[in-house]
C-alpha cells in the first residue's frame, strides 16, 4: 500500500487506496453505507505499472499526489 484515507459523511464512510501490485498501481475508493452497513467499491482504477513477480528488488513507491476528496456534511 502506498496510501490510504479515510473520510465520513452523515450517510457513509469512504476509504481511499493507492497500492501496488505485479498487475499494476492501483486507486480505489469504497463505501460503508452507515445505515445498512453495506459495503461497495465504488471506483477502481489501474493508474501505472506494477512490479514483476520475480524481481529480487524492493519496490518503491510511485510519486504521486494526494488529493482531497470534497464530502458534504463532513465529520472528522
């Protein structure tokens, strides 16, 4: 993993992932819906390489830059 968040509304809690794998570099978002507890991904995107399987070499973590997720009725 190379970043993870984590923010909440009235109505949901929402986690933010970036992490890396042989597959790619990875974004994802979910949801836990607060009055059902169902949780869902919501987005999931490939956004860059990945690393190989046989690779003696650690990987390091891809540049990037954190963004802010807006949420109505924010609560910390």
């Amino acid at each position: 993993m190379v970043y993870s968040s984590v923010g909440s509304t009235a109505e949901r809690d929402y986690c933010l992932v970036t992490y890396v794998n042989v597959a790619g570099t990875f974004f994802a978002i979910g949801s836990d819906v607060k009055k059902t507890r169902v949780c869902e991904v919501n987005t999931f995107v490939r956004v860059g390489g990945g690393y190989e399987d046989d690779c003696d070499k650690e990987c390091e973590p891809i540049p990037f830059e954190k963004c802010t997720l807006p949420l109505e009725n924010y609560e910390e």
